[in-house]
C-alpha cells in the first residue's frame, strides 16, 4: 500500500489498495475525501495511526452495506414500498 516507502498513505495509494465490493478500486474524491476526514496532523498523507481510525471506518461502513444489502435480499418487500423505496 506504501508504495514509496514513506511510512505514509497518499490517497493515491488509499486508492489503489481498496476495493469495492465488485473488485472496482473506491472513487479518487472518496478517497481524497476519507484522507480528509483521518489526517488529523493535516500533512496531506495517512500515518500508521492515523490509518488504524480510518480503516476502522471503512470497516464498519462495509459491515452496515453488507447488513443493509442482506436485509434487501431476505425481505425485498419492505424495500418495494413508500418507507424504504428503492428506485
Ligand atoms: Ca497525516
């Protein structure tokens, strides 16, 4: 992921190392978006620590599309109606 070996994560490399869920890389202004979000020294890059907060966030933002995804295929009725409108 650090691909020039500088102990820090440029939203350039954030972008090559993640991938959605149909194996497409995530969106360069979302990853510039989520450097934003975690770069709490505000160099512009993602150190260690400043990782571990971040990929925290990815991870519970993927568990609650996965839920919301499985929830969609068990019960595709109460997504159909005026509550939870899919279109
Ligand atoms: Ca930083």
């Amino acid at each position: 992921m650090d691909d020039d070996k500088s102990g820090k994560i440029t939203a350039i490399e954030l972008r090559q190392a993640l991938l959605n869920n149909n194996w497409s890389h995530f969106n360069t202004e979302t990853c510039r978006l989520l450097i934003g979000m975690f770069d709490t020294n505000n160099d512009g890059s993602i150190d260690i620590n400043e990782f571990a907060a971040l990929w925290k966030y990815v991870q519970e933002w993927k568990s609650c599309f996965d839920r919301c995804v499985h929830l969609i295929i068990l019960c595709p009725s109460a997504f159909n109606n005026s509550i939870f409108p899919l279109s």
